[in-house]
C-alpha cells in the first residue's frame, strides 16, 4: 500500500512544483525523488524489523 500512496503524493507534488513555475525538470527530479524515498522505506522495512527482533530486551 505504501508504493501507490507514494506514487501520488510524488504525483501531486510534481504538479506543485510545476504550478510554481520551477519547470519540468525539477518536476521531474520532485517525482522521482519521493518516488525513490517512498521505494527505499519499501525495501528497508523487512531490515528494520529484523533490527528491532534482535535488540535485547528493555526488561
């Protein structure tokens, strides 16, 4: 679910950017920029969560 939501928020701030008068190219490194942040927090969860079960216990 994470990646679609991403896709539009990269979306809806690329159309932002562009409506500012910032231009296509900064658009498109907008888009792509959120877009690579939102499939890096994708691809890091299973790590994070590996790195949560093997800190000891705060007992």
């Amino acid at each position: 679910m994470l990646i679609p939501v991403t896709f539009f928020v990269a979306l809806a701030l690329a159309v932002f950017s562009y409506s500012q008068g910032q231009g296509g190219p900064v658009a498109g490194l907008v888009f792509f920029g959120v877009l690579f942040i939102g499939a890096f927090i994708h691809v890091a969860q299973p790590l994070i969560e590996k790195g949560k079960a093997l800190r000891p216990s705060k007992d």
